[in-house]
C-alpha cells in the first residue's frame, strides 16, 4: 500500500506525518521551527516539500527541502516588492504548483495581494503586475487578515487560464496568461457592503476548481458557499442546510467533481462552530444537498476554528479527510467523512493540511 504524507503548517513549524495504512501514523518534526507556517505542501512533479516560512522580525521567504525535511532551502529571491513599489511584502499566504507539463513553475500568493511566479523551482520569484495594477486596486479593502491572496487556480486543460482569490476583494480571472484580469464575482454576496452584489468587495475565504472541462468552481465565502459552472462569469449560492453562511476551508473529492467538503463556523465575530458541535458537511450533488458528519468529532464546547487552508483530501479509496484546527488538533477520516479520528492532539495552531501520496 502506498504511504501517505500529510503535511501540516502550523505557528511554530512544519510537520510531517506518514503512514502505510491511515491508520498508524509517524511524526516527524518541526522543521522550521518557531516560523509561522501559512502554508506548507508537497510537489508531486518533484518530490520537493515547499512552505512559506513567515517571521515577524525576519520576514517571509519561501523554503524548500528535496529530502523530506532533512535539509532545507531558502529561495535565492522569496517574493518581494520593487523597492519603488510603494509596497511592502507583509506575509506569504499560499503556494501552488503549476502545471504536470512544467515542473519548474511555482505561483505564490502574499499581503498586500499580489501574485508571483517562480519558473526554476522555487529558486527566484517575479511578480505577475498586472494584477497588482488593476484599476480597481485603490478600491481594495482587506479583511480580518489583512489584504490577502490566498487562492490560487491553475487550470490544467488551458494553459492560459487561472483564476485568484483575494480577501476582501472577491475573485479574478485571466485568459491570458496574466497579461490582463478582471473580475468574476458575479452572484456574489457581500451582506457587509451597502450593494449586496458589487462587481468586487466580496470576502472569498477559499477557491477551488472541481472540473476543468465543465468549468466547474466551488468557493466558500465570508457570506456562503458558492458553485459556478462557467469558470467564474456567474455563481449560484448554495448555501441551503448549512447551520452557518459563514466559513474558511473547502476541499473537493478527487474523482467526484460534484462531492464536497465545508465546514460551517458561526459568523465572522466568533468563528466557532454553531452551538460549539464540530461537524463537517458533505454534499455529494454539487451544493443541492449537504449532510452533517460529526461521527467522532467533538459535538459539545468545540470552540476551536479551522483556516483556510486547514482542510483536505487525500486520493485514496474510499478518499481521506483531514483537517486541522487553531487549537492544535487534526482530525482524519478514512471513509469520506463517515467517522472521525484524533491524528494529532498537541500542536500549535494549524494553519495548513495537505496530503499526498508518496512514490515508491
């Protein structure tokens, strides 16, 4: 059986866990230790673990280890401003890989919202301007953590395409390669803006692609869960049954486009889960219907959030589920959210969960 690696970003570090079977499970860790981990993942093309190692004295750079954490390496370059910018980098929030056929390439989403790209794996970073210059930029405000890209699409069927997500600004698409954006917030709400439905202002916490050849987007929103069929020229809400509009984390099965994954928390003043019972919620229709999974999880006094790059799936049969909380708990799930387990129960704050399968 292959082994699985979960790796998970936390306020103190980078972990590593391992098993042959999901059930067993080997630590190892941190590294980077003592650096704000935001997000931290492995790259199947390389077999290279990335993470964005964040420090408030020393600044944000983006390391790498070619040895499953043995050694690691800082970029030549980390993303960073032009010193006639105006700009100042506050933090690294996501990394993600590019395309199967370009090994190489890497994107890197920061504070104040911009996007960079690197094409020598990691090594040096040059950011993408023009999403940085886009005319509604002096109309951007942040939100709780601050004016953050922390989602980035690529679309692996058309090279051209890629869609971001910005908090508090909502979601954009290019067609071209970064050469130009605009905005793809259409059907949107921003229940805090005087206009419910503005072209930009919406507070997107997480953006996935489920289906490239269909176009197909799911998105969890400051105010809703989101689907959009037509890569993001329009989105239904499809927020009915849950207990809450509001949440950080999303995660999409990997061979059932329409099968999903949230998990609600109680408005962004609390950002607990309602009534303090930890569940997630599963639709297996696209966002039509959703069932609560608690089988396992703590269902009284769970005061606990999970970020937005706290949730994931593993490509597993039947597919894992893991998540992890600002409390230093992750929980997984071996059967698509049926039932729940305690993997780890005393880390830091967990920022980021991410699974792979490793090779043989």
């Amino acid at each position: 059986m292959p082994t699985t690696l979960l790796t998970v970003g936390t306020r103190k570090g980078v972990f590593l866990f391992t098993s042959a079977d999901r059930r067993a499970w080997t630590l190892r860790g941190p590294f980077q230790p003592g650096r704000e981990i935001n997000h931290a993942i492995y790259d199947g093309r390389t077999g290279r673990l990335y993470a964005t190692s964040n420090d408030a004295w020393f600044g944000s750079e983006i390391a790498w280890s070619a040895d499953l954490g043995a050694t690691w390496t800082m970029a030549d370059r980390s993303p960073g401003f032009a010193a006639d910018s105006g700009l100042k980098l506050d933090r690294i929030w996501h990394l993600e890989p590019g395309r199967a056929d370009e090994p190489d390439v890497l994107y890197a989403g920061v504070a104040p919202a911009a996007l960079f790209r690197s094409a020598d794996a990691g090594r040096t970073w040059t950011e993408l301007s023009a999403l940085t210059r886009h005319p509604s930029r002096p109309r951007w405000h942040p939100g709780a953590g601050g004016l953050c890209l922390h989602s980035i699409v690529v679309d692996p069927v058309r090279p051209e395409r890629m869609f971001v997500g910005i908090s508090a600004v909502g979601v954009f698409r290019t067609e071209d390669g970064g050469e130009t954006w605009h905005t793809a917030n259409r059907g949107t709400r921003a229940e805090f803006m005087p206009d419910k439905y503005p072209e930009f202002g919406q507070c997107v916490h997480k953006l996935l692609l489920a289906d490239s050849d269909r176009s197909l987007l799911f998105q969890q929103n400051h105010c809703g869960v989101y689907r959009s069929a037509d890569a993001g020229q329009t989105w239904t809400e499809i927020t009915a049954g849950l207990p809450s509009d509001f949440g950080f984390p999303l995660a999409i099965h990997p061979r059932q486009a329409e099968t999903i994954f949230v998990l609600p928390l109680k408005g962004g003043e609390f950002r607990c889960p309602p009534g303090g019972e930890l569940r997630v919620f599963r639709s297996r229709d696209g966002g039509q219907n959703w069932t609560a999974l608690g089988n396992g999880l703590p269902a009284t006094e769970a005061f606990m959030g999970v970020y937005r790059e706290g949730m994931c799936m593993d490509a597993g049969e039947p597919a894992g589920v893991y998540f992890g909380t600002n409390t230093g708990k992750v929980f997984h799930s071996r059967n698509e959210g049926d039932s729940w387990e305690v993997l780890a129960d005393n880390l830091p704050p967990v920022f980021s969960v991410h699974a792979a399968v490793l090779p043989d």
